[in-house]
C-alpha cells in the first residue's frame, strides 16, 4: 500500500499520463506539488513560463502540434485567472489541455480569502470539464477523468482546481485503470446509413467540393482524406484550421475559404453542387452570409460534435462521428466516380483567372517576405502565428502539406498568442523548424516569453513583422470607418532587434526588400533562437476579402 | 425574421453533483434561451432531475439539446411532449385579510376563488392568509389574476414539473 500527499498523487498521476513536459508557475498554494516535483518529478521537463497566460498558450501550442494534451499548473487566485485566456482560445480551436490550478485551503472556499478566485465558476463556459477536488480520495479519479475528457470526442480543455488542504492530506494511491461515464459517450462510429447515403450523393454529384476543417488533423485522418481525394477526383477548399491534408495532384487544392480565402475557392464554395464538410463548425468568419452560402449545394458534415451539426448552416446529410472511422468507412465503401473533369478545368480556369497579387515597392511587402519565406524555410516547418494580418497572409502563402505545422488562434483570435505557442511547438517538435510570424501588436503582448526561449535553450525563429499599426483594425478602419484611425497607431515601437538581444535572443532588423532574404537565410541556418525585426510596408491590406456578414459571393480585391 | 417563441419544457437527468445545476442554468441563458421556470430535485440514487421551461423555436430547441449533452454530467435530455404530458405547479399566495381593507373583494369572494381552483386555505390568521393552488402555469396565472394586486402580500411558485405519460417515458 503506497500512502501519497495529494501533491505527490497529482505528480504521480502525471507520470501515469506519460506527461513530459509541464508548463508550471509556483505560488503560495501550490508549493506542495513543487516541493514533490523537485523531489519526485524526474521525467517531467518543467517550462517555467514569465507569465501563466503564455504558460497556457505553449500547453495548447504543444498540443495542437503533437496531439498529446498540454498540461499546466498554476498557483489560486491571479494564477488561476491568468490561464483564463490561453484556456478560451484552446476550447474554441478543441485543443486538448489538463489546467491544474491550486486553491485555498477548503474551509477557506468562499470566504474571500487571500489569492483565492473561483476559477471553476469563471472557467465554466471555456472548458469541457472542470472540478474542484474537495477531499484527497478524489483527486486521482478527477484527474483521470480530466486526461480521459480532454483528449476524448471533441478535445477541449479541462480544469481540476485543488485546495490546499487536499495537496496536504495523505490517502492511498491508486490511478484507476479506465474511466467509464454512463453519461459521457462521444459517438465515433459514424451512422452506416447516413454514410451510404452521403456516398450516393457523391457519386452522383457533378462539381462535389470538400471543405477541409480542423477537425481532419485533430482525429488524425488528413491521409485518409487525401486518399479519398485522390480516388474520386474531388477538390479541396481549406478552412484557417483546416490546413495539412496533402492530395497527389496539387491542382485538387483549390485554395481557402471565408473572409480573406482566395477568391476561386470561395467561388467553388458558392458554385458547387455538393458540400461535404469535414470536422468544420462552420464559423461566421467562414461562411459570412449563411442564407446565400454555398446556394446550390446539398451539404454533407461529418463531425464527432453533435452539436455542431446544422447549428449554423442546414445540412441534408449529418454523420455524427470520429472522422477517421467515417473517411475509413467512406473509403470502404466502393462507389462510381463522379465525372468531374469539367469542374475541375472550370476551377483551374478561375484559378489563372484570380491569383494572390501584390504590388512591389521599395519597402518590404509582407506577402513578398512570406513568399522569400516559403521558399527558403524547410518544407516541413511548423508556421506558428499570431492574430491579425500577417495571419492572413500565413493562411494564403505557405503551402502546408502536412498535418499540425500551422499553429494558429482561429476561433478565438488571441493577439499575444503567437511567442508562446512557438515555445509549445517546438517543446513538442524539437527536430522541426518553428518559425512564430508575429504582428508588432502581438508580439508585445507576450514579449517576455523570449526569456523562457532563451532559459530553456530553444530554437524558435521569430519574425516580427512591424507595419507600426495595428493592422487588421487598421484595414478595417481604412475600409468601413473612413480611414479614421484610431486606437491603431504603434508608431515608436522600440528597436525589437536590440530588445531581443538584451533577452539574450540573437537579432536583426530588416528594413530593406534586398535584405529579406540574406537575412531569412541566417535566420534558416541558425542552430539557436532567433528573431527578425522586418520593417514592412504600413498600409498594406489583406485582399481577398469578404466584409463581415457578407456574402462569399461578394469577395473584394482590393 | 420574426420568430415564433413557444414554451417548452425540457426535462434534464443529472448526476447528482456539487455545480451541476449551474452548469446547467448557466448553459441556457448564455445561449441566449429565456428560461420561463426551473425546478429540480433528486430522483433516485445519485441522479436529479432538473426540468426547465424555455422559450425558442424548433431549431434553437433542438440545438439546447445537443448543447446540454455536451456538460459531462447531463445523462438524459428529453423535451416534453405538450400534447401527452402531465404538468403541475404549485403556487403559495399569502394574502392580506380583506376584511377592513379598501378592496372591493371580501374574504369570502377570495375563499371562493380558492374552492373554485381546487386549492387549500393552508394558513389562516386574523392579519390574513396563505393559499395553496396547484395545476399548470396558465390555471395558477389566473388565479392570480383575479386576486387583487392590493392584497397580495408574496406570492412562492416551485416551477413546474412536468413528465411524459405512458408509453413515450422519460427514462
């Protein structure tokens, strides 16, 4: 019989996870499980963050880029609520994550006391799940269940708040082998029926169009969904999250959806006459009108939330569940191969017709570095962002031809995520390349997170493109506000180069277009961290867009 | 677009556990439901019952559903059928003695209404009373109704309860 404290029980639990990296921060209450931690936590890397929010975004980053959930631990009180943002943005994009969040003492709970915060309730509608552990024979269960839910059906975040008092009392250690829920039973078999029907629809279907969400890298199918790609001919549009799925022929990729897609792939959405959604939840930023959205088309969505079906657009044929199974099925299932040569040359017309263009200028455009970008950083480099335009231009520039290498906040769109979540996928990656793309104004959300980059020896590439502005509102305000700019200015940003120096990051500003690529070279062929500060062109807009609520029929370029 | 906002009641299995509720409460209004009534109690073992009644349309009906499965706790959400279901609420009216009072209605009148109702006088002092009244939401409003406003002291409803009758079972 082996008698644990509780904090012992919350490492060993960890270690019984094969949890091996911990992005903690230490505080009053939680002293406990890092005294256990420096006593018993060999096996467990522990990433100190600067500051609980970055902490939070690196767990989701490690997450979305391996799969594995992201595990955090922080101190009660503003601990606690500093994760609040990084959980938001991992709920909205079903990003797996175990928070584990110290409390005051039990006979403290409610009474205002020091440090102490009610994240349960704050957290209530950002997480899966969350439980606060109010005797020690509990924790273990709590913590299996949280691991069990978080990585389970539609992955989410999971909070487990523990007071003091249960760190402190001592009971016997079991982790339970299993987690069973008579009232939690994800559907991942898809419904035989629907799937043969959905089948029929695609057989007959003249211009069939697939519509590649996130949910194709979370259930791990981008091969299958590839391969059913190459079997029936179907073309392909990419939501923001949906990137990674890898057809044969290039040519089935016809480009991205929504607010800033190309302009041939949202006209394949509004021109086709079957939609097959896959693991989409059809976001506003996504289908902007719904009544004149993808008009002609019958729709099939393939989803393992329930919830998600038909809640924006109607669908004639929903199949609840686990997108791997169901492609399996799918692809099982032999059925004749639609005739879609013609769409396909009509599609590769419009795609000649409507190419991304710039215009090039004696300052840096960021398209054009993006593109130097893309051809000088490897091919199996993971893109990570922050939120704004330079995360329009990544969604449009960069080929990804594999499964989580764009790591992005697409529901939630948390400025200040982009340093961090660079630190998580490389944490995750260690033999990738991560490159973090950043705005000036994100970038100085989370900056101190270059300290944990240097501390924990981390190549991470950082390229900071500084327009001075905040851009994407700024493109807004240019475009729906009369060019009244306001909030929007960040002129006198500091020298970020020397910035990153003093943090101990190796650094260089870029100011000139015939510097872009010396410079990305270096950058490519450093074995150390490394951040550029690129002076880039101060107005440029994101074209192609849909204004928001508009119809994708009604797509501006410029 | 205008949109037709009915009434439905929505009958919600829960284990038994400490915020379940709130989990639940919370849910519908941040969805944007206008939640009419809400009742629960424990049923059997370590299950409660919570039954609601919302108003939405058929689509924003089916979509709470799918968003209550969605709490780990909820085990069973079944909306309850208006055409084949029993349904009660019960209301305590404390009201003033109308004898002395300015208002046109007596005590007698007020005994009536009760009978009338099928109510209990359940509280009876010289200050004044406390009725019993039970039944759906219309009957117990109209009951109110004919109460005059000036002697209704406080009035404590339970929400209602309402189940699906044989053969189409909650459970």
């Amino acid at each position: 019989m082996t008698v644990y404290n509780g904090a012992r029980i919350v490492i060993e639990c960890l270690k019984k996870e094969n949890v091996d990296t911990l992005f903690c921060y230490p505080g009053g209450v939680v002293i406990p499980i890092f005294d256990e931690l420096y006593q018993h936590g060999e096996g467990i890397r522990m990433v100190q963050p600067r500051h609980e929010q970055g902490g939070t975004h690196a767990a989701d980053a490690y997450a979305r880029s391996t799969g594995k959930p992201g595990v955090v631990l922080v101190t009660s009180g503003p601990g606690a609520t500093n994760t609040v943002t990084g959980i938001a943005t991992a709920y909205i994009d079903s990003s797996p994550m175990v928070v584990i969040t110290g409390q005051v003492s039990t006979r403290y709970v409610g009474t205002d006391a020091f440090q102490e915060a009610d994240i349960t309730g704050i957290t209530m509608p950002i997480t899966k799940e969350n439980i606060l552990v109010r005797e020690v024979e509990d924790l273990a269960p709590a913590i299996k269940r949280a691991f069990h839910i978080a990585v389970s059906g539609r992955p989410g975040p999971v909070l487990v708040d523990v007071p003091k008092d249960v760190l402190l009392a001592e009971t016997e250690f079991t982790y339970p082998e299993e987690f069973s829920l008579e009232s939690y039973k994800p559907t991942y078999k898809g419904h035989p029926k629907q799937i043969s029907r959905a089948m029929d629809l695609i057989a007959e279907a003249k211009r069939p169009l697939i519509l590649a969400g996130g949910g194709i890298q979370i259930s791990g199918s981008t091969d299958l969904v590839a391969r059913f790609i190459d079997r029936y001919a179907i073309p392909v549009v990419y939501t923001l999250m949906g990137h990674g799925v890898r057809p044969s022929d290039p040519a089935m990729s016809v480009g991205n959806i929504g607010m800033h897609g190309t302009v041939f792939g949202n006209w394949a959405v509004q021109n086709c006459d079957l939609l097959i959604a896959l693991g989409t939840r059809f976001s506003d930023r996504i289908i902007g009108d719904t009544v004149s959205f993808a008009p002609k088309a019958k729709k099939i969505q393939v989803d393992v939330d329930p919830a998600e079906i038909g809640k924006s657009v109607e669908v004639d044929v929903p199949i609840v569940g686990d997108l791997r199974n169901v492609m399996a099925k799918m692809l099982e299932m032999k059925r004749k191969k639609p005739d879609t040569a013609p769409w396909l040359s009509e599609l590769q017309k419009k795609r000649a017709e409507f190419p991304l263009t710039y215009s090039q200028g004696d300052d840096i455009k960021p398209q054009f570095l993006l593109e130097k970008a893309r051809d000088i950083l490897p091919r199996d480099l993971i893109v990570v962002t922050d939120v704004g335009q330079h995360q329009m231009w990544c969604h449009q520039y960069f080929d990804y031809t594999l499964p989580r290498s764009f790591i992005t906040s697409g529901g939630l769109g948390t400025m200040g995520y982009g340093v961090p979540a660079g630190i998580g996928a490389k944490l995750g990656n260690p033999d990738r390349e991560v490159v973090v793309f950043c705005g000036d104004g994100g970038f100085q959300m989370t900056l101190q997170e270059l300290i944990t980059i240097r501390r924990e020896k981390l190549a991470v590439k950082i390229v900071v493109l500084d327009n001075s502005f905040l851009g994407m509102v700024r493109q807004w305000q240019d475009l729906f506000h009369g060019k009244r700019y306001s909030g929007v200015d960040l002129g006198g940003n500091p020298d970020f180069a020397a910035l990153a120096q003093a943090l101990g990051i190796r650094a260089r500003r870029v100011e000139k277009p015939d510097d872009v690529e010396p410079a990305l070279r270096e950058m490519a062929a450093s074995k150390e961290a490394m951040l550029l500060h690129v002076i880039i062109s101060k107005e440029e807009n994101v074209w192609p867009m849909v204004a928001a609520g508009s119809s994708l029929n009604d797509v501006r370029t410029s | 677009m205008t949109r037709n906002l009915a009434e439905h009641t929505i009958s919600i299995l829960v284990y038994n556990k400490p915020g379940v509720l709130s989990k639940v409460m919370s849910l519908i209004t941040r969805r944007g439901f206008n939640m009419e009534s809400v009742s629960a109690e424990k049923t059997t073992g370590d299950k409660t019952r919570i039954i609601v009644a919302v108003r939405a349309d058929e689509q924003s009906l089916e979509q709470i559903q799918k968003q209550l499965y969605k709490i780990v706790d909820v085990l069973k959400v079944t909306p309850i059928d208006p055409e084949h279901r029993i349904i009660k609420e019960l209301a305590f009216v404390k009201v003033k003695n109308a004898s002395g009072s300015t208002s046109r209605t007596g005590n007698m009148e007020l005994f009536q209404l009760v009978a009338v109702f099928g109510g209990e006088i359940v509280n009876a002092t010289p200050s004044g009373f406390v009725f019993q009244v039970t039944g759906s939401r219309d009957k117990i409003n109209s009951f109110l109704s004919l109460i005059p406003e000036n002697l209704i002291v406080e009035i404590a409803r339970t929400g209602i309860v309402a189940i699906n009758k044989w053969p189409s079972t909650v459970e």
